[in-house]
C-alpha cells in the first residue's frame, strides 16, 4: 500500500524496519532556528532523518525580493533528499509537532512538486507517536544516499503577477492559511507589514485539526472546503500563508478529502509586501 496524504502512527509502526521507508524529521520553532534538531536529537521516531526547514528545505532569503522560506531550488533540495537517501521507490513519511504545518507539510509538498507522490504526512505529528507509547531513538541518524532524480511539476505553482490577477477574478480564489487574527491584520509579530492579500478569505490551517491534533475526518473536511470554495473549481484555487510553509497544510488537507490538488504561492505574504506597491488590506 502506498500513503499519498497521511498515515497514521500506527500504520508508521508496522514499517520502521522496512528498508524502502524514509522517515522524515522536520519539527522547527520560527523563534528558535535550532530547537528542532535539539528536539530530534533527543528524542525521535526511530530510523527517522533530521531535516531543518532553514537550512534543507528552503533556498537564500533575498532581502527585499524573497520571503522568509524561499522554495530551495531543485538542484539543492534534489540532492538533500538524495542524501537522505530517497530515490524513485522509496515510501516517504514526514512529522513535525506542528500537525503537520511546520515543517511536514513543506516536505509532503516539495517531493510532490518533484514528481515523488510516495510521501505522506503523519497524522498527529510527534506528539501522536509518544501518546500512542511506540519506541523512540536519541543521537543523530544517517542513510546511504541515493539518486534522487527531480520531475518538476511547476504547473503546481503561482507567482505574484498571477496572484495580483486572480485576486481580482471571480472565478478564482486565494486562500490564506494563516491564523484569524494575523489575516485581520491583529498580532502581527513576525512580518513587518500586517494584514493580507486583498481578495483573498481566510482559511486557518489548525481548522483542519480536531483537538487532539490528528486531522479531522475526510467528510468534514471536504464539508469545510466546499463551503469556503462555494463552487469554485479546485484547479482555480491558489494557497498561501506567510512565507510559503502552513499553506501547504491546506493544500494536503484538501487533497485528503478528495477534492484534488490546489495550487501554492509559495512566496506567500511575506514576499507580497516586499514591494510597496503592492496593496494590502485588513
């Protein structure tokens, strides 16, 4: 069996000595760079790789030009995965502590726009995994490279300019990944221009959550999408958040209750308001 979206912590369980599986490590803290690796080597799922938003899964922020996690590009994250040992066959699964917005959701999307649909995020993230009492590992963990050989799906991505006209469009729609209040504008503390892309409509990733932090059922979650899309086609529907990271959360929560795949800004709000001409609102 194949995962594509998610997998649960027990499902994961039944493969952790299986030599085709590639587990993924990507717990981050925005205000603290290096938390995640210090977490991860502590204590993490066994087998499981590290891998570091900044460093593996994000190319040089360009002051005044890029957001704040700028897409790498596919010659440098080919040859991450490459060193984590993924190829053409491998089952991938991601986790962070985030529910899968920060940094699993980022690894799901980058595989998949390579053309790696064997990727899946684990549902419930690190927290699920210590709850449900399975084995964990300390120290740092390597595998032997491989080739990774990159398929780019571009047609998965929009720029500015597209963003700039689709906002604009009624027939199509731009979903903002982002808490409430950041989208109104309020408890702004990480980007210096609060507020979001005119047109667009709030759709907070942690909606996709029950509680628990496992992902809420298919059925309610294409309930939750149909209302927001309200008859717009999946293929005209674009995501974003702040730099390009949680909007991949809802891109796999639509995916997962059927609906098809949405397309990413993946330079998110934190490159729209690199350039002031660009409007913004509350």
């Amino acid at each position: 069996m194949q995962f594509t979206t998610t997998i649960s912590a027990a499902e994961l369980a039944e493969h952790l000595n299986d030599p085709e599986w590639i587990i993924m490590d990507s717990r981050f803290k925005l205000a603290y760079p290096d938390q995640g690796r210090i977490d991860y080597e502590k204590a993490h799922i066994p087998g499981a790789v590290y891998a570091h938003l900044d460093e593996d899964l994000s190319g040089p922020i360009l002051k005044g030009i890029t957001g704040r996690h700028p897409l790498p590009s596919v010659e440098k994250v080919s040859k991450v995965f490459a060193n984590f040992g993924i190829d053409t066959k491998e089952q991938v699964v991601a986790y962070d502590d985030m529910g899968g917005a920060l940094a699993a959701g980022r690894v799901w999307w980058l595989l998949r726009w390579l053309g790696h649909e064997t990727v899946a995020v684990l549902d419930g993230g690190w927290q699920e995994w210590v709850k449900k009492g399975f084995a964990v590992s300390s120290g740092n963990e390597t595998h032997k490279p491989q080739k990774f050989v990159p398929h780019p799906r571009n047609e998965l991505l929009v720029d500015s300019e597209e963003i700039e006209a689709m906002r604009k469009d009624p027939d199509y729609l731009v979903l903002d990944a982002r808490s409430a209040d950041r989208f109104r504008g309020e408890n702004e503390t990480i980007d210096p221009v609060a507020g979001h892309i005119p047109g667009a409509i709030s759709a907070p990733y942690a909606g996709n959550l029950n509680l628990d932090g496992n992902f809420r059922s298919n059925e309610n979650l294409a309930a939750r999408y149909k209302k927001l899309l309200n008859g717009v086609p999946i293929h005209h529907v674009v995501c974003y958040c702040g730099s390009g990271v949680t909007a991949t959360h809802d891109i796999l929560a639509m995916m997962k209750a059927g609906m098809g795949e949405v397309r990413l800004y993946a330079g998110s709000y934190s490159e729209w308001i690199t350039d002031p001409n660009r409007p913004v609102e509350k």
